[in-house]
C-alpha cells in the first residue's frame, strides 16, 4: 500500500501509539542513565564498601553477563506470558534491585543486587520495544522508532553530569534511589495505559537454543569487556571471545533445524533487517562506539587535558546527538533510506576520522563545531538503522526481531569499545612506544572512520523505495 498523498501522518502519530513509545522510551532511560551515572561513581563506592575501585567493575561485569544469558529469552517470554506482563515484571525487578544496591553494605551484597537489576534490564528494552512494534503500524514506525531511540542519545550526555552532582553532594547511594520514582512511576503508567497484547502462543522452549546463544553472547561480550579495558595481552579474552564465536556457531546451527527456536533467523532474509541488523548496520555502530572511548582519551593523554576538560568536548559531541532530532523524520521523508543511510553513513565516517586531525594547535571552536557534527550524524543514522530495520518484518516476526537487534547493538557497542583499545594497544608496541601519543589516536580515528565509510557503501544494494511505506518517500518517477 503506498503512503497517502498527505504526509501530516509523519508528524502526529496515533496517541496510543505515542503514549505506549514514550512510556518504554522513559523506561529505557531508566536503564540507561542508571549504567551512565554508575561510572562516575565507583571510587566513592569503593571508599564506602570497603574495597579498591577496580573491584567495584566486578558489578558492572555481572550485570553485562546476566543480561547477556537473559536477553535472548525475552521475545518467547513476550510471546508466552504476554509482552506487558513481562514489562511490567522487567520495570519491578530493575526497580528492586536498584533499591537493593542503594542498601548494600558490602561488594558481594552490591554484585547480587545487581544480579537483580541485570534480570530487569534484560527485559526491558527488547520487550517494551515488541510492545511499540506491535502498537505501531508501518506508516508510525519511523516516528515511534525516532521516540525510542533518544534516551540513548540523551542519557550519555545527563548521567555523567548528574551522577558526579548526586555523588559529590548527596552520596552515591542516591544514584540507585533515583530509580525509585522512575521506576514507581513508570510502572504504574504501564500498567494503566500501555495495550494488552495478545499473540499466538510460542512452542516448547527451546532450552538447547537457549544455552548456545545465552553462552555465546555472555561469553563474547565478557571477552570484549575485558579487552575494553585494557587485557589485550592476556590470553583470557581472547579465549572467550573464541569459545563465543564456536557457540554462536552451533547456536546458529540448531536455530536453524529446529522446528520452534527460540529466535528465528528467518528474519535475516529480509533485506533491510539484514542490512541494517546484521551488516552494515553492525559496522557502522562499531565505527560510531569507538568514538565516545577515544575522544576522552585523547584529550587527557595527548592533550594533557583534565578529566573535566575532556568531558566538556564529549558535551559538542552528545549535544549534536540531540540536535539533530526535530529533523530526522523530515529528511527521511525527503530523501528516503537509502539516500540518507548511505549518504549521512559516508558523513558519519568522514566526522569521525576527522577527529583524527586534531591537535593541540587546533582551535578550540573548530573542535566544538566538528563533534557537535559529528553527533548530528550520529543520531541521523541511529534513527535511521533503528526504524529501517523493522520496515519488511511481519508483525508475527516482530518479537524475535526485536530481540534479535538488542543482541547486536550490544555487541556492536562493546565491539567498538574492543577495536579502540586494541588498536591503542597494538599500534603503540608497532612504533615501539610504552604509551599511546597523538599518532597512535590519529590512527585509531581514521581506521573507526574509513569502518564507517566502508560499511555506508553497502546502502547503495538498496532499491531506491526501500522502505517508503515506513518513511513516506516517494522516490522520482514512483508517481
């Protein structure tokens, strides 16, 4: 069915549909700001349980890993329980278990608490995002899909800013309370406005699936953690990472001979949910997490910058994310997805090597004026990947999908973060130097960037009306 000769349909969505996106959407940030404003926090955590701040990774670790075993559940157990009860169950959980690691008094408390907080937020955002995909119809999707993606974009920028004020004036444990209004609140808003879904019932669980992706992905991004924070040289990492790949091997083996997996890889027929899941999408989100690890890098150990002086370049950067909002939705209509993807694709990569010319003699203006750039195209083509994604997947396939695209975006976060610093590592000991200078920086820049550049390239597969019932596009000479 094509698009109706008026567009105002990509400016108003169905209040339902936008009162479901922005309830999920403000759960999601919940989960999001709560892992952005932990990190400022670990020294005073240490100081206050007793223990050196490296072990306080130890809560971060398991709560990667739990939602890394969880989350390929969440689309069966949507389908099986129903999509709002398993949201509403995620919301109480997450909410619970922050309650609990305000209250810990010592690191082993704190890990289990965030046990606790991990079963939640394995949940959360792959089901709160089934529940949209199901409200929404094709014509609301890329509306819907522009609300759920801003508290990624907005809470990187909010939680380091609003961690370090909490932590400094009222305690870290107040980071973890914060949760507790929002979560309240967002509960009971579910609960009272958000559709009652209902599907045709999953088949037998498929526990064999079940523990080969589970063990897969907490493996690989247990490998790639470890390798983020600087273990390269250790074997360990890449041991798991490997032992990762071989699951994920099998895991793909099974998935497809069973008769009722627990994810269905079908879904990778598709065109555009191939390319913007598992492709060029995955790519271009590696290229685009290498920047946010290395802009704070580079300006405190090649620019000699404080940790305050580098966040306030890290704020151009996150601010471009938000800027580009109020227009998303216009220049997809406009130009269509695979103009945009390609083209805003090509800019991504160019802003992000860009990053690589800066120097210390660099005007402070121009740095400002490239990362907020760069952030616009950023979020252009998050918004974009995000929307496109779902815009050939049947409704019945919107489950799996969905949790299908979780997985890969963090693994391709974590992927990013991995790539950085092992070519931090790398190309420092090729130049025989103990440390990483501005050379070494400029390098990583450029390979993150030409990454990107390589990948957008894959968007000219795409027909020209790809996905124009979603973005309302009618390529010249369509009629």
């Amino acid at each position: 069915m094509p698009p109706p000769d008026d567009y105002s349909f990509m400016s108003t969505l169905n209040p339902l549909t936008r009162r479901t996106a922005l309830i999920v959407a403000s759960a999601a940030f919940m989960q999001m700001l709560d892992g952005a404003i932990l990190n400022t926090s670990l020294p005073q955590m240490a100081q206050s349980l007793g223990v050196k701040p490296v072990q306080m990774s130890a809560g971060i670790t398991t709560y990667m890993l739990v939602v890394a075993a969880l989350m390929p559940l969440s689309a069966w157990l949507a389908d099986r329980f129903g999509a709002l009860r398993i949201f509403l169950g995620a919301i109480l959980i997450f909410t619970l278990g922050s309650l609990a690691c305000a209250l810990a008094q010592s690191l082993p408390q704190f890990i289990l608490a965030r046990m606790l907080q991990g079963v939640g937020g394995a949940m959360m955002v792959p089901v709160g995002r089934i529940i949209v995909l199901r409200q929404a119809s094709k014509q609301e999707l890329l509306e819907a899909s522009a609300v759920l993606i801003w508290p990624a974009l907005f809470a990187p920028v909010l939680g380091p800013v609003l961690g370090g004020f909490i932590t400094t004036y009222a305690g870290w444990r107040w980071n973890f309370l914060l949760n507790l209004p929002i979560g309240l609140v967002g509960f009971l808003l579910a609960s009272r406005f958000l559709p009652h879904t209902q599907v045709e019932p999953p088949g037998a669980f498929d526990w064999s699936g079940f523990l080969y992706t589970a063990g897969a992905l907490g493996l690989a991004l247990y490998g790639l953690e470890s390798l983020g924070h600087g273990a390269i040289a250790r074997p360990l990492p890449w041991l798991l990472i490997g032992a990762g790949f071989a699951l994920s091997l099998l895991a793909v083996r099974h998935l497809r001979r069973v008769t009722h997996p627990l994810l269905d890889l079908r879904t990778f027929k598709i065109q555009s949910f191939a390319l913007s899941t598992l492709s060029a999408g995955t790519w271009i989100r590696i290229a685009i997490s290498a920047t946010p690890f290395l802009l704070p890098l580079l300006y405190q150990m090649a620019f000699g910058l404080s940790a305050l002086g580098a966040s306030s370049f890290l704020f151009a950067y996150f601010a471009g994310n938000l800027g580009m909002k109020a227009i998303t939705t216009r220049t997809l209509r406009a130009f269509g997805f695979r103009r945009v993807l390609f083209l805003n694709g090509v800019l991504c990569g160019l802003s992000i090597a860009a990053c690589g010319l800066f120097g210390e003699e660099t005007a402070h203006g121009w740095m400002f004026a490239s990362l907020f750039f760069a952030g616009l195209t950023r979020s252009m083509e998050f918004t974009a990947l995000g929307s496109f994604a779902f815009a050939d997947v049947d409704a019945r396939d919107r489950s799996s999908a969905s949790t299908l695209t979780s997985m890969f975006q963090q693994l391709a976060m974590l992927l990013g973060v991995a790539l950085a610093a092992l070519l931090l590592h790398v190309t420092p000991a090729l130049r025989g130097h103990a440390q990483p200078d501005l050379t070494d920086f400029r390098i990583a820049f450029l390979l993150s960037g030409l990454l990107a550049l390589v990948a957008a390239c894959q968007f000219l597969r795409l027909p020209p009306a790809a996905g124009a019932e979603v973005s309302g596009h009618r390529p010249e000479g369509n009629g």
